[in-house]
C-alpha cells in the first residue's frame, strides 16, 4: 500500500514538473513565419529607415477597407480593337488572284488590235509570290488586294499607257486557325476570311471540359500574344476578341491554387474549385485556424502590386471582432495572394498548455488522494 502511494505520490509530482517545463518553455516554441507585431511594424511607415525592406501598405480589414473585387484580365488593346476582316482581306498562299487591266490607247503594253482589256489569273506560290508578266516576281501573301493593286499600278508606271487596275481573290485557299491544348478537338480548324469570335471557334472545336475559372486562353498573332481565363472572355464580351486566320489558340487547364502558411489546420497551397473565392472559403477549405497556435486578430493577406508605382498590399483581419466572419466572406481573393496566419504569443501558449494539462493533473491529483 505505501509503494503504492509512493508511486501515485511520484506520478503527480512528475505531471505537475511537465506543466512548468512546457509553460517555461512556451515562450520560446517555434512558429512559422514572422509574428503579427513583426508584420506591422515592417510596413510601409517603419520599413522607410531600412532600404534592404521590401516597402508594402498594411491595412487593417474593414467594412470600408475591404478590397473590391479583382476585375479580371484582358487581352491587349489591339487583339479588342480587331474586326472582322471584310473590306481588306489579306492574300494567302494557294489563293488565285484575277488582274484586270485596261490601258486607254488600243495599242499598248497588253491592249492589241482595239482589245483594251487584259485578264490575268495567277496562283499565288508557297513562297507567297506571283509572276505577273513586265512586273516580276511580287510577294503578295499577307498583302490586301488593294495593295497589290498599288504596287502593280508601281511596276507599269512608264510601260503601259494610264493603265486602271483591279485585283481580287476568286479562289481563296482554306483559312485556318491553330486551336491546342485541353479541347474536345484540337488541331486546324477551318474559319471564315474575315475571320471568327473566339468563343464562336471554340464551340466549334467541342469547347473545354474543365470549369470556365480553370481555363487560362492564349492568343498569339505574329510577335503579339495575350492569355485571360475563360470565365472573363463569357463575362466580358470586349475579350471575344476576332480570331484571324493564321492566329494560335492555346487552352490551358490551370487549377488556382492558393498558399496558405502559418497557424492553420492544414497549410500548403491550397485549390479551390469556386467560380469567385473568398478568404471564408479558403479558411474553411484549411480546417479553420488552429485553435492551438493562432492569433485569431492577426489573419493576413498578401498581395503584390499590381504596377511598378505601387507598393504591395497587406490586409490584416481581425477574427477577434464580431463582424470578422462577415468581412471574410466579402475579401474576394486574387489568384497570387498569399495567406498567412500569425502565431499566438506565450502567453496565450501558457493558457492552452494550462487547458490541455489540468485534465491530467486533476486525474493524478485524484489517484494520489484515493492512495491517501
């Protein structure tokens, strides 16, 4: 009997030795990643005396404060301002081309015996050229008729008498448009001259499988290029930009995926298959913050600046106040944001260890009182 009151008597004297080693040893638990007042005190009104400190704005989340929503991409200016190609369609390889030309004297540079008009039909090479006869070689691919026509117009200037000449395409090789990546049919698709809308051709290549919001469309015509997910082409209809023939269409399936460190349930980066994704919905998706670890007024979000004139953004919401879950559900998040959450200090640790432990001590406390 007295060893076994020894026993309970040593058992509680150990448990009671653990609590104030682990509380002792509280205030120097690692944490992931800087503390809250390190964030604060690095923005932009402290950092200014450090110029080896990236410069970014801290700003505390509110009903005011809350950043609108990110409008979106856009392709570049000039892929918006294209229209359809109906007065000046551009020559291509395999096309025909039928030259008029007429020349006021009965006797001139083709005109012969009263006949003033000449027809001349020519196919254009896979070097883009016609052989037009006391003109040469041309290179007419890429060129509109028009142009072709100023150039003949050039080349007989001093040879036949105040020639007129017209030029058109009355056999026009098939247009064509380079569709790849993650469609129902990928390859050449076949597209009017004047050219197509790009949702118009994606149809007609049996569109994507995968969330609007998942799928990234580049565009690349000559050295010009541009990519914005499908969702802003559908909502925005300046983004249905006109495909021309010979322009490259790639569809991407790209996954958003969101970095979350810190005091979290489960950190790492983070996919969301949401159409609009809010900070609520990513703590959600993480478990929550980590009821052990977290300082719950010190949830931040980091995003970079959108130009070169601007500094990165901080925001800091504060899950202590009452309207903390309102404000998360309406912080629409960026694709490259970054969310961190700081790590409570060792005083709160000191209750959480208290919390976790008493239930333990009590038990020992009671073992040793039945030995008693």
């Amino acid at each position: 009997m007295n060893f076994a009151r020894s026993q309970n008597h040593c058992w509680a004297s150990f448990c009671h030795v653990a609590v104030l080693l682990m509380l002792s040893g509280c205030a120097s638990l690692p944490a992931f990643g800087p503390s809250a007042d390190e964030i604060v005190a690095g923005a932009v009104s402290e950092n200014a005396v450090d110029p080896e400190l990236v410069a970014f704005d801290l700003i505390n989340v509110n009903a005011v404060t809350v950043p609108p929503a990110y409008s979106g991409g856009r392709f570049p200016r000039g892929f918006q301002d294209q229209r359809f190609l109906v007065d000046h369609e551009r020559i291509s390889v395999a096309d025909v081309l039928e030259l008029h030309i007429w020349e006021t004297a009965n006797d001139g540079l083709f005109a012969s015996s009263g006949n003033r008009e000449t027809v001349l039909s020519f196919e254009v090479s896979n070097a883009g050229t016609v052989e037009v006869p006391y003109a040469g070689r041309i290179n007419v691919a890429g060129l509109t008729t028009s142009r072709v026509r100023q150039v003949l117009l050039e080349k007989y200037q001093g040879q036949a008498i105040d020639p007129e000449i017209s030029v058109r395409i009355i056999d026009a090789a098939t247009r064509t448009v380079t569709v790849l990546g993650d469609v129902a049919t990928s390859g050449r698709a076949d597209v009017p001259a004047q050219g197509i809308r790009l949702m118009s051709l994606l149809a007609q290549m049996g569109g994507s499988p995968n969330p609007l919001w998942e799928t990234e469309i580049s565009v690349s015509r000559g050295s010009h290029s541009g990519s914005v997910r499908m969702d802003q082409v559908t909502g925005h209809s300046s983004n249905n930009i006109v495909i021309l023939p010979g322009d490259t269409v790639q569809i991407r399936h790209l996954p958003r995926r969101y970095a979350v460190y810190g005091a979290v349930s489960n950190s790492g980066r983070i996919a969301l298959d949401i159409a609009r994704p809010t900070l609520s919905d990513l703590l959600a998706e993480v478990g929550g913050l980590n009821d052990m670890q977290a300082a719950p007024n010190a949830v931040f979000v980091f995003r970079r600046a959108r130009n070169l004139n601007e500094n990165p953004q901080v925001y800091r919401v504060d899950f202590a106040r009452a309207d903390a879950f309102i404000l998360a559900d309406q912080f629409l998040l960026n694709e490259t944001d970054i969310i961190y959450v700081a790590t409570a200090d060792a005083s709160e640790f000191r209750k959480f260890v208290t919390t976790i432990l008493s239930p333990v001590v009590s038990s020992a406390n009671s073992v040793n009182n039945l030995g008693n």
